[in-house]
C-alpha cells in the first residue's frame, strides 16, 4: 500500500478496511513520509475536531518523538509558537494540519497538495454551507499536479457508505494468499470459514478453520502466517488512477478466526449487533433488508398473551405523543436481547395545555400496572415527546425525575445515537438538562430491522390478539427515501401525505427510554448453578494443644 501512496501513477489511495488491522497507520506512515521525503502542504480530516486533538497528542506525537528524522524537522509543540500546535505542524518545505470534519474554517482557503482523510464514513454530512470536509479539501488540491490522497474507513450502511464509493471507483485490490495444499491463490472470505458442532448442536467455536475455495481441503489457523508472507495484492477491476483495497479481519495477526466465529455467533440473532459486526469484522457495507413495511404481514402473526405481561417480559417502558386535546401512549414489555412485546396502546383525551390535566389524567396511566407470571411491572420509564406543549412537558417531568418521567426531544439523521441525555442547558436550543434527545431515525432503523425477525428471540417484536389494524398501519406508516445533499446521497424517513404515525412515535420513545435504563440482560438469564465442592474428609484428629 506505502508503494501506491508514493506511485506518481497513483493520485488517490483507498483502503476499506475491518477495523483493528492497521488502516490508521497507513495513513501515519503517508503523513511521516511527506514530511521527510516529500515536504508538502498535507491536510489531515478526521471525524471531530475532539478525535483530531486526541490523535495528535497519542499518536503523531510520539511518531514525532521517536523518529529521529522527523524530530529533527518538526519542533516540540508550543501554545506560543504558531508555527507548532496541537493541530498545526511546521517543517521546511511544508505544513501539516489536523481538523475535524465538522470545522468547516479550517478547510476553507487553505491550498493543500496532500490529503488525507481517516474514519471518512464517520464524517460529518455537511461541514457548513459548502459542502463536506472531502469535497472540501480535495477542490484545495487542483493548484497542483502531483496532488495525492489517502482515503481509509471502515464501512457503514450499503449505498451511504463514502468509502465503499470510493473503493468502487479504484481497482478494487483484493489480498490473495496461496492454499498451502494447493497453492491457489485466493482471497479470504467469511464463505470459507466453517466450525463444528457438538452432539447437542452446540457450536463450536474452537474448531474454526478455512476450507479452500478449489481443492476444499481443511486450513489450519496456523498456516496462516505462512499464506500471507506469501500473498500478493491483485485488482480486480481496472486502473483508472485510483488504488483501492480491502481486507477483512481473517487476515489479522491479532484476532484468532475463532474469536471472529464467536463474535458472529454473539451478534447474529441481534440485526443491531450483527450491523456493527459486518461492519467491524467483515469490513463490508450493512445491508437493510426491507425499507417498508407490510401490516397485513404483522396483523397475519398476532398471537394469543396468557397475561397483560407475557412470560419473557422482564421491563416495561412508555413512550407518550402529546396531542392539542390528547395524549397517546404506548406500554412495551421488553426481555433478553431487546425481544419486546405490545401490551396497549392507549389515548387518553384531555386539554393538554393545562398542567392539571396531565397530573389528574396523564400521571394516573404511567403509574398502570402489567399482571405478569411472576408479579406486576410499572413502567420503569417513559419519554414524553417535548414538541408540542413543551413548557408544560418540562413544568410536567420536573417533580417526575426520581420516577424516571423524562422529556425528549427527537433529532433527525441516521448518524444520531438512539439516546442522548442533556446535562448541560443549550442556549436557543429549548433542551433543559435532564431532557432526552431520540435519534428517531437509527431507532425507526433499529425497529424495522427487529420487524423482519421471524422467530422469537432477541429482537423479534410480538403482537397480542387486541392489536387492531390501525396501530400497525401507523407503526409502519413511514417510508425510506433517499435525497442527495452537497453531492452525497442522504437516507431520511418521510410520512408520505395522508398517513399517521403517532403509534410509531411511541414505539420509538418506549425503546428510547429502554435504552436508557442501560439494562444489563445477563443478570435475566438463567445461569447453571456452580458444582458445591464435597466436604473434605478428616484425616484425624489433632488436639488444639499440638497445633
């Protein structure tokens, strides 16, 4: 990959990439080669302006410290010297700046001739209204000639991913490795690798190895060291300037494949965990596997609850949408892995711009018990949309916190985490400390994803015999679409005209509030009882006195 970064054929370098197996120091060794065999204007994005400062202080700096060549060239940083920063660096020949892809300032009128970009699918949508840091800081290259750039990340979400795009476009190089059987070469994919399992069907993770894909004999893990001191980087498409790679983590030194195997089997049943593992270990795109909803198909697999809170039902949240003469109200039952079960949904009419409706009307429902097997659940906590009446929602929730009653506020984008708490107030923001921000569209994302498990278990989403037609039409009311902004295509969710989706909303913010007790499922699963040791025998008896 170094031989691509200093190919004069070569202007752009690209590497997707699992994570954890050396993507970064691509990137560290491009920015120390430039430095000293090749002084340039270099810029260097990464997702924040907090990552940037981090990266600078553990990771270039000690580069610098302990390069002797590079010591030499860039003096110890100053507060007072402009010339030397955290995020500023001077050497004869050159400069080297770090800026978060959301600080738009620093890109803006800075012609540069090296640009490098780490983590690119985490940047920022937009860095203002210019554009985003890539187009940014690759329209500050056309000055030169020579211009390069280096371009790493790990995947994200099939069609949305940056890096995936850009690897398209190069000559898409794969790491090709001999069979030590055969000696084939071929690349190492997740397909080759098999595992056993026990008489009970248990899997077997330890017995992990690669069969190969010409002759299929058996790989053992320990010939992997071999294959790849052997192995050579092959495109399959054609070059049109642009290297490209991937690896995925079969080929790391630093992960067994039975650790890989494990990890799958820990996140396949969870589409949220299973995301993060294609992503991390596999280096590939998510794919979504449905983008609409059927209700019919829902309303067709309702089934029968023996109690208001079905076996498996170990939590219960609300989630409350605030209306001019109504509430609505949404009671989820939750258990291992997030399986959730509907136990009501409910409205309850009122003036809702009058606090005493709320408390002689509202307090009343989140305080309503769920009969289960084992007892009877409250919620444990509810959201309530802050939207509308939004005064009133946090003159509600103030005397509420120890009850757990919070006031949320939904964000729109697929890059926001489902939950995050206010603890600091926000000036022209209306958001008070203790206020809930829902990432509505990775929850609506999360939703449909745990809508198309098929069977019970983490994730699957069960429907009692009272659910009426109605609900699931506004439960699977909104559509994904896709729009293009600042030249980069953007996922959003939209309510298509005519259509509700207050039974939606309150899904969301029950598994918000979810979220929020940060539940830890181990403590509900049923542990085997540890062997009580046998008491050992006497072997005599020897007086207190001898002792």
């Amino acid at each position: 990959m170094m031989d691509a970064v200093t190919d004069p054929e070569v202007y752009w370098v690209v590497f997707m990439t699992s994570a954890q197996v050396g993507k970064s120091e691509v990137i560290f060794n491009a920015l120390g080669y430039f430095i000293h065999q090749d002084a340039s204007p270099i810029l260097f994005a990464l997702p924040t302006d907090k990552l940037a400062e981090a990266i600078s202080k553990d990771r270039i700096a000690p580069m610098i410290r302990d390069t002797p060549v590079l010591n030499e060239l860039i003096s110890a940083a100053k507060s007072r010297d402009s010339s030397n920063t955290l995020l500023h660096k001077s050497f004869p020949g050159g400069t080297a700046t770090l800026v978060g892809s959301n600080s738009p300032a620093n890109v803006s009128s800075r012609p540069i001739r090296i640009f490098l970009e780490d983590e690119k699918d985490r940047f920022a949508k937009s860095a203002g209204t210019e554009g985003n840091v890539s187009s940014l800081g690759w329209a500050r290259t056309k000055n030169f000639f020579n211009r390069k750039r280096v371009s790493t990340s790990t995947p994200t979400e099939k069609g949305f991913s940056p890096i995936e795009d850009d690897y398209e476009l190069s000559d898409q190089r794969k790491y090709f490795v001999p069979c030590p059987h055969c000696e084939t070469l071929q690349p190492l994919e997740w397909s080759g690798i098999k595992w056993d399992r026990d008489e009970d069907g248990e899997h077997l993770p330890s017995t992990a190895r690669y069969i190969c894909a010409h002759c299929e004999k058996d790989i053992d893990e320990a010939s992997r060291g071999a294959m790849l001191t052997n192995g050579e980087w092959i495109a399959t498409a054609d070059f049109n300037g642009i290297a490209g790679f991937y690896i995925n983590e079969l080929y790391s030194p630093w992960r067994h494949w039975r650790e890989t195997v494990s990890d799958f089997l820990n996140s396949k049943d969870d589409p949220e965990k299973l995301k993060v593992w294609t992503n991390t270990a596999l280096g590939q795109t998510w794919e979504v596997e449905a983008e609409t909803q059927d209700p019919d198909g829902l309303f067709a697999r309702r089934e029968e609850f023996h109690a208001e809170a079905p076996e498996g039902v170990k939590i219960v949240t609300a989630g409350v949408d605030v209306q001019k003469d109504r509430w609505e109200v949404s009671y989820w039952g939750y258990g291992v892995g997030e399986e959730s079960w509907r136990l009501d949904h409910v409205k309850i009419y009122g003036d809702t711009s009058k606090l005493k409706e709320w408390e002689t009307k509202l307090d009343p429902a989140l305080m309503r018990s769920f009969k289960g097997e084992n007892g009877s659940l409250q919620p444990a906590c509810s959201l309530i949309d802050a939207g509308y009446q939004t005064e009133i929602v946090y003159q509600f929730v103030k005397p509420r916190l120890q009850r757990k009653i919070y006031a949320c506020h939904g964000k729109d984008g697929t890059e926001k985490a489902i939950i995050h708490m206010v603890t600091k107030s926000k000036h022209g923001k209306g958001e008070k400390p203790g206020t809930v921000i829902v990432g509505v569209d990775s929850a609506k994302d999360l939703l449909f994803a745990f809508l198309n498990v098929e069977k019970a278990g983490p994730g699957y989403v069960h429907f009692g015999m009272d659910t009426d037609h109605d609900y699931l039409e506004q439960l699977t009311a909104e559509v994904v679409r896709t729009k293009h902004r600042f030249g980069r295509p953007v996922r959003y969710w939209e309510l298509p005209p005519g259509k509700r989706n207050e039974c939606l909303d309150c899904r969301v913010y029950s598994h918000a509030a979810l979220r929020l007790l940060n539940v830890r499922w181990d403590s509900f699963v049923d542990k085997p009882k540890p062997k009580q040791a046998r008491p050992r025998r006497k072997q005599g008896f020897v007086g207190s006195w001898k002792r």
